[in-house]
C-alpha cells in the first residue's frame, strides 16, 4: 500500500511596509504550526482562551465600523480590539485582533462571524476566526504599548483598549 503524501505548505503573509514600519513583524507557519491557532467549537470552554484574530476583513472597513458591527451583538464583551491599517493605501490591512472576556463571549463570537460573509460593501470576503499567536489582555496591552504604533498621532490608528 502506497503511503499518503502529507504536503505541509508555508503560509506566506505579506505585509505592508506602512505596516511592518510599525513593529508587525511577519510570521509563516507550516500546516501543522496553524494546528494551534484552529478553534474547535466543542473545545472552546475548556480551551480558555480568550484572543482571536479575525481574518478576511473588507479592506474598506474602518476600526469604527468593525467596533459597531461586533457591537451589534457583543457589546461589552470585549476589552481589547485592533485593526491594522496600511497608511499608504488607507485601507486595513485584512485582519485584526480582538480580546474577549470570556470563553463564552469567544463560543458566541466564533459562532456569529466565523464562515460568515460582511454585511458591508457587499464583499465576497468569508470571515475565518482563529486563535491569536498573543493570549489575553496584558499581552495583547503590552505588545501594541511597546511597538511604534503607540506614537501615532490619529486614535483611529490605534487599538481600542477598554
């Protein structure tokens, strides 16, 4: 019997230099390294994290807009929210980090946005939810204190830190 063939690709993330003058530095994972970022929805209680990075954003969409959107059915339940943006082009970037709560706040947020497409600017965009490389508050607060982003002048720019 043949043996499978098991392909572990390199995701390859480009980023801006707008962005990566920021202090965001590139990151590519094999297959199984993004093992550890996929959610299993029947885990999420016992898993107990809590940072997500929500993926395939329009790029039209503005931090504003993406507070208001999860708002509309987390309000409150979240204490940290980051949308990069490529200032050259000023437009985000496709992505954003988000800190909620609670693993219950992370089930019902996972089970409102993850597979699911924008409601704005009718984009064929899919959003995927996954774990985010930083866990919690205090991690998430200190990484984006101690980068150059702190230094941005426009609060638009900045993450939203309740």
């Amino acid at each position: 019997m043949p043996k499978k063939q098991v392909h572990k690709e390199n995701y390859n993330v480009i980023l801006p230099n707008s962005v990566t003058s920021l202090g965001i530095k590139k990151r590519n994972y094999t297959d199984q390294q993004n093992e550890v970022f996929h959610i299993d929805v029947s885990q999420i209680i016992k898993d107990r994290r809590t940072s997500l990075m929500i993926k395939n954003i329009p790029n039209k969409y503005s931090q504003q807009l993406l507070k208001e959107t999860i708002e509309v059915s987390h309000l409150e339940e979240y204490d940290f929210l980051y949308l990069p943006i490529d200032f050259k082009n000023k437009c985000n970037v496709g992505y954003a980090f988000i800190n909620l709560k609670s693993p219950k706040a992370v089930l019902t947020f996972f089970r409102r946005f993850h597979n699911k497409r924008w409601e704005h600017f009718n984009s064929e965009k899919i959003c995927e939810i996954a774990y985010a490389r930083l866990q919690g508050y205090n991690a998430l607060k200190k990484h984006f204190m101690t980068s150059s982003i702190k230094y941005q002048k426009d609060k638009r720019l900045k993450p939203l830190i309740y």
